[in-house]
C-alpha cells in the first residue's frame, strides 16, 4: 500500500519567515495531495490540495510543488503569522473507482515565535 | 448547509455500554468516512461508505459497526470497547472519493 513520511516533525519559524514541509509517497499512482492544518482540539482543515496533472499551486500565502518523477510534494508558507501555528498533515490517494482512501503523513507540529 | 456535523461532541462509555456516534453532511457529497485520530498521530482510517454502501473497512474490529442510512448520514454504533479505543473519532464527506475530503468536529471518546 502507499506510505507517505513527512518532515520535519516539529518546526519553529520567527513570524514574518517562510516555513517549508516536505513529504514523499511511494506509490506512483497516487494523483491527489491534500494538506491539512489541524489546530489543537479542532478538525482537520484542508488548506490546499494538488492533483498531479499540475506541477504547482497557490493560494495567497500558502503554495504547493509536486515533484511527480521525485514523489515528492511540499508545502510552502510565506510571512508567517502567529495564526499559523498547529500541525500540519500531508496525504495522498489515487484514483480507485469509489475506494480511494487518503495516507497521511505523520504530521508537523509548526510553531510561529512572534 | 456546507459544515460536516457530528454528535455528540464528548462522549464516556464504560466496557459494558452501547453507544452510537453520528454523523451528518448536507453538501450532496455521496462519500463518508470514518477515521479514529490518537493524540499526536494522524487521522487513521476505518472505513468508507461510497453512494451509501461499504466500500473499505480497514480490518475494523466487530465491536465498531457503521451503518449509512442515507446519503446524508453516518452512524458508528460502538458496543464492548476496550480503553485503548478511547481517540477522537472523526466523520469526513467528499462529493465522491476522488474529491476533497471535509472533517466534521469529532467525537472526543473516553472508554472507562
């Protein structure tokens, strides 16, 4: 099955700097990668998703690369804000006619300094 | 209505009881999704209903039972649990499987 590893574990970026996460798949069907921002005791909240028909995605502070040859996807936040801070969760999934299920990575803890 | 919804928010059963989760989504969205999340780890998943029928479940004990009643509904009747089973327990919708997945709140179970 796939197997999605995420690093790092933890990351503490000074408010107002870029903070990068990286994550590697092992299947090389997996065409869709979402990224979740869970903040302590609340849901998971998708904050921007690739497929892998696109190399790159933006979202005004917050971009997504794939690296489909690599099988590896990142999550980029620029001028980070206090707000930012929580864990972040990579997955991946593919096609798979109804049962498609998301693999998750383990999860960053990113903590913002102000 | 574009919110997954669960009920009840917090939940304490003992070894003995039976007690259902619920789960409701009024986005159309035919894809639902259980998943049990232990502090610091992941949302792990345990089964998906696509178009109100089964479609994964991830070697789920018996003692956790789902049921789809309609395409807007998820239960997850839990009976004999164990405290290890104690987690949060997520519901998640998506228009199909090949989309976005939406979480609702959770379930902050405790097993005593």
């Amino acid at each position: 099955g796939e197997n999605v590893e995420q690093h790092p574990s933890t990351l503490s970026v000074q408010e107002g700097d870029s903070a990068v996460i990286k994550c590697t798949y092992s299947d090389s069907a997996s065409n869709y990668f979402p990224w979740y921002k869970q903040e302590l005791g609340k849901r998971p909240q998708l904050i921007i998703d690739i497929r892998s028909n696109v190399g790159e995605k933006k979202d005004q502070r917050i971009a997504v690369t794939l690296n489909k040859t690599a099988k590896h996807f990142s999550l980029h936040i620029t001028e980070t804000q206090p707000e930012d801070s929580a864990v972040y969760f990579c997955a991946a999934s593919k096609t798979n006619f109804g049962n498609e299920k998301l693999t998750f990575g383990t999860g960053t803890r990113l903590t913002i300094i102000p | 209505d574009t919110e997954v919804t669960q009920t009840p928010k917090h939940l304490v059963m003992g070894m003995t009881n039976k007690k259902s989760l619920k789960c409701e989504q009024h986005m159309g969205h035919r894809a639902m999704y259980w998943y049990k999340q232990k502090a610091k780890k992941p949302p792990e998943l345990m089964f998906v209903y696509s178009y109100e029928k089964l479609s994964i479940n991830e070697s789920v004990p018996s003692r956790f039972s789902p049921e789809c009643p309609n395409s807007s509904l998820l239960n997850l009747h839990l009976h004999a649990l164990q405290p290890e089973d104690s987690a949060l327990y997520l519901c998640a919708s998506s228009l199909s499987g090949q989309n976005e997945q939406y979480f609702g709140p959770g379930t902050r179970l405790t097993v005593t």
